[in-house]
C-alpha cells in the first residue's frame, strides 16, 4: 500500500497544528506603554535620561500632540457633545442602534440630556460612526496639509525617543502572529472563540485609563489602528481595569486562550494579577529591556509561558 501522504492529508495536518496553538490575547495599556505623553509633558521621559534628552523639546511635543489630539476628537469624534458621555467601549450601546442609514443622518439631532433611550441611541450612532472612520484611517479624515503636519510629528517623535513608537508598532504587528491557515478557516462556530479570518493568530486589545474617544483618536494618531481594533479598545475610566479585563475573559476566553497583560500601572498590575494573567511592566528607563525599543517578542513569550508553559504542540500522525 502507498502510504506517502497526499496533498489533503498533508493540508489537514497542517490545519490540525494551527488550530492546536494557542490563541493568546494580548491586554495592552496605552500611555507610557504604546506611547508616550505625560511623560513628555512633565519631563519624566527627559528626566530619565540624566541630562541627555532635551526637556524643553519633549514638553513642546507633547503640547503638539495634545492638539493634533483634541483637533481630531473635536472634529471629527463629536467630542464637544458627548464628553461627559464615556462609555466602556464603542459596542456598549448597541442594543439602542437601530442600524439606520448614517450617510445622510443629520448629527445636529439635539444630542444630550436627558440620557433617556432616545439620547442613548444617538449616542450609539455616533459610536457607529467613529468606528467607520476608524476603519477608514486619518488620511481619509484629514486634509494633506494636516496630515504631513502629523507625520512628521510622528517622526519626531520617533526620533526624540529613539524609536518608542516604531519599535512599539512592529512589537504589536509580531504579537498578531501570522497562520498559515486558509482565510475562510472558520475554527469555531462559538462567538466566544477564534475565528481566523485575517490570517491572524492572536488578538491585541487596548484597556485604557482614559476617555473612550481620545483613545481611540490617540490609536490613529499614533499609528496603531491596523494593529488594534476599534472594537477592541476599552475605557476603565469609570469601571477600572478588572472589569474589563472580566469583560475581555468573557468574550475572548476558552480551553486554548491565553492572556497577557503588558502595562506601566499599578492598577492593570494588581487586576493582572487578581485574573492569574502575567504582566510585564513597562519601564521608561533606558537601561530596562521592558521598554521600546528593547522589549522583544522573546521576552513576551517567556512571561506567557512561565505562566501557561510552552505552546508548543505536536500532533499525532496517522498511518
């Protein structure tokens, strides 16, 4: 009997590899993790390097972006009305949308007290609506002019800090992982669990101690909305960080799950901890390897499976 395998049986072996890995989901804090501005605001970045960073020219950054900030929230993300309206993240008012039309939706709709049902559910197409422009990228929202004034502030920005942010974006691309599964792959029909549609083996989600919309203009000002979902950014501003990391246990967990949480905080260290996820603290001094540039996804594997231990898995193969 020919007992070399055929091109099925060899696909199959394959898909049977992929879908044993494990799924990790990645819990990332945003300021002085992904990026920096506090720091640069109050020296703290400049001061860490004992004289060798212009402190001056950190400050007058951070002022830059505060603005590019603020002009993006207040033109764009209807900030001005519904500021006092933070919600957890951008689907936690679905169940007011109505799914209407939005294109020739007139927004000047009187949005705001009460926050009865009916304010709810402009507030949910607003939400809607960020999150389609989130899709669509700044330079789609932005004039030329703006955007050439914000990339080179982002390359400023990058050279000031020796790299933070590139560094810190291609750590988010390599924590993605690619799968060699077809992209129609669906591994599960459970909502809860993985579905590969992307090519994509794991999950980046952002747990932020600010406002919902400045973090989500924060995303795409720095860079990182091809790298984290609209959908995936979360505000613990009136909930803390355990319960949203409860929230993303409930949505993301399973047998084959893991998760990690990479931070600069006391609080996403203590809700870290109280879930049993490992943590990495991100520190700012030039001298520690948790840092951008400097931390690697070696580094990041090792915590995970110190907690969870090696992912890696050998199938069985059958005569």
């Amino acid at each position: 009997m020919d007992r070399t395998p055929t091109a099925a049986l060899l696909r199959d072996r394959k898909i049977s590899k992929e879908v044993a890995k494990p799924m990790t989901v990645y819990i990332w804090d945003m300021d002085e993790t992904l990026i920096l501005l506090k720091s640069l605001l109050d020296g703290t970045y400049a001061g860490a390097f004992n004289g060798l960073k212009d402190r001056r020219k950190g400050i007058e950054i951070g002022k830059l972006w505060e603005n590019h900030i603020l002009q993006v929230c207040d033109d764009h993300f209807y900030y001005e009305e519904i500021e006092d309206y933070n919600e957890p993240f951008l689907d936690a008012l679905s169940e007011y949308d109505d799914g209407r039309d939005l294109s020739k939706y007139n927004f000047n709709d009187g949005f705001g007290f009460p926050y009865d049902d009916w304010n709810k559910r402009k507030l949910a197409y607003r939400h809607r609506s960020i999150a389609e422009k989130y899709s669509q990228g700044l330079c789609k929202i932005l004039d030329q002019q703006t955007v050439k004034l914000w990339n080179d502030l982002y390359s400023l920005t990058d050279s000031y800090t020796d790299g933070w942010l590139s560094s810190g974006h291609a750590l988010l691309e390599q924590t993605l992982g690619k799968t060699s599964l077809p992209s129609n792959y669906l591994l599960s029909s459970d909502p809860t669990t993985r579905s590969i549609t992307s090519n994509y083996q794991n999950i980046n989600v952002l747990v932020t101690s600010g406002s919902l919309i400045p973090s989500l203009a924060k995303c795409l000002l720095y860079r990182l909305d091809d790298v984290i979902a609209a959908n995936n950014v979360y505000s613990s501003w009136e909930v803390g960080k355990l319960r949203c990391f409860s929230w993303i246990k409930e949505r993301f967990g399973g047998p084959n799950v893991r998760f990690c949480v990479i931070g600069d905080g006391t609080e996403e260290c203590e809700a870290a901890q109280a879930m049993r996820w490992p943590f990495i603290k991100i520190d700012l001094r030039p001298s520690s390897p948790c840092r951008f540039p400097g931390l690697t996804m070696k580094v990041v594997q090792s915590y995970t499976d110190v907690m969870y231990g090696s992912p890696d898995v050998e199938v069985e193969e059958t005569e």
